[in-house]
C-alpha cells in the first residue's frame, strides 16, 4: 500500500504512533511521517527536537 501511494505521489502518514517499536516498523516500511505522542504531545506548536531524534 505504501509502495502504490508513492508511485502516485502521495505521501504516507503513520498515525496515533504511540510506542518507538510501531514507529520503527512504520520507518522500515517506507512511511514518510509519523505523528503521535511519541514524537510530541499534542500542543499548538511544533518543537520536537528531529535532529536529535534516535528510534
């Protein structure tokens, strides 16, 4: 499914990823975002620290 929206020239959103396990595998799988409280909880401004992010 992810392959198939790429080649349409979409990109792919893991949502409500709450666990780094979850996220690692939507990573491996070719998802292009993540969101959920992993990577931040949700607030008005976006300043989750990317750069330094390790799964």
């Amino acid at each position: 499914m992810i392959d198939n929206a790429h080649r349409l020239g979409l990109l792919v959103i893991g949502p409500q990823v709450e666990e780094p396990q979850g996220a690692a595998t939507l990573w491996m799988s070719g998802i292009d975002l993540i969101q959920g409280n992993l990577v931040q909880q949700a607030d008005g401004n976006l300043d989750f620290d990317f750069a330094h992010a390790v799964l």
